[in-house]
C-alpha cells in the first residue's frame, strides 16, 4: 500500500508540475513542443497547451519527490519523462479524433500518463502487469478528481 501511495503521488507531481508551473509563469516560457506545426490532417500535431515548460517541469519536480520519499531521484527523472511522453502522446491522438487542445477525452487523458511511467518503473520496482492496471485505474479516479479541486481553486481553466 505503501509503493502505491508513493507511485500515485509520483504522477500526481509529473502530471501536475506544468499545470502549477503555467499557473505561476502565465506566458512566460510558454513554447508548444510541435513549434506550431500542423499534421497532415491540417490539426495541430499537439496543440498550444503542451509545452517545453510544462515538459521541463515535470522532471525535476518528479525527482525531487521520489528522493523525498526515498526513492532513487533517477527513477523520479524517469517516471517524470514518461508521463510527459504519455500526455504528449494523448495529445496526439486527441488532435487526430479532433478534440480541441484541453479537451477532455475519459482515459485518453488519464491513461498514457501514468501506464508509461509505471512501465518505466516495472522492472525496478518489480511491479506486476495487475499491479500497474490497478494504479492506473487508482490514478484516473484520483487526476479527475484532482482536477475538479484545480479548476475550483482557479488554478487549472477546465475542471477536467
């Protein structure tokens, strides 16, 4: 119960450290990590919201609490960039079904960002596959909830 706890709140720290960060900077270092570029469809290959701040972000942030809770900083690196490829990865996808950047797609949303990260963290935590489902379920009921908290205290612009 421990790990789980531990590893909930390592995604919690990735997955929130560019919200927080873009609340605090506004604009201010707000470059799109596709540069403004459009796929072959004519969307956005990721859209406005996903930025080199928030990808920037989420590493140290994430290292930081896993050293806080006595896990390896390395693994806190790793996990933060995972669950950055995973939200730049729905954010794809999400373009591609043509859902508007910051919208809401249940599991899309939820699942890449942390399921990649606990990938990650599989072989040296020693986490089985039904381990992993059940935190990544655990996590999508926690972020929508998170979330909801965020957009009530104005820090986050949607409630999802």
């Amino acid at each position: 119960m421990v790990l789980t706890l531990k590893l909930l709140f390592l995604l919690v720290v990735a997955n929130g450290a560019p919200i927080l960060l873009r609340k605090a900077l506004q604009a201010r270092y707000d470059w799109p990590v596709d540069g403004g570029s459009r796929y072959f469809d004519g969307r956005p290959l990721l859209g406005p919201s996903k930025t080199w701040r928030g990808v920037v972000a989420a590493l140290p942030a994430t290292a930081c609490a896993a050293w806080a809770m006595g896990l390896p900083p390395g693994l806190g690196v790793s996990m933060g960039g995972a669950a950055m490829l995973g939200d730049l990865c729905s954010s794809f996808l999400k373009r591609r079904l043509g859902v508007s950047s910051s919208g809401m797609a249940l599991g899309l949303d939820q699942v890449p960002e942390s399921l990649f990260p606990l990938l990650v963290a599989r072989a040296e935590l020693g986490l089985e596959p039904g381990y992993i489902a059940g935190v990544v379920l655990a996590f999508l009921v926690l972020e929508l909830a998170l979330s909801r908290l965020l957009f009530w205290l104005r820090i986050r612009e949607q409630p999802h």
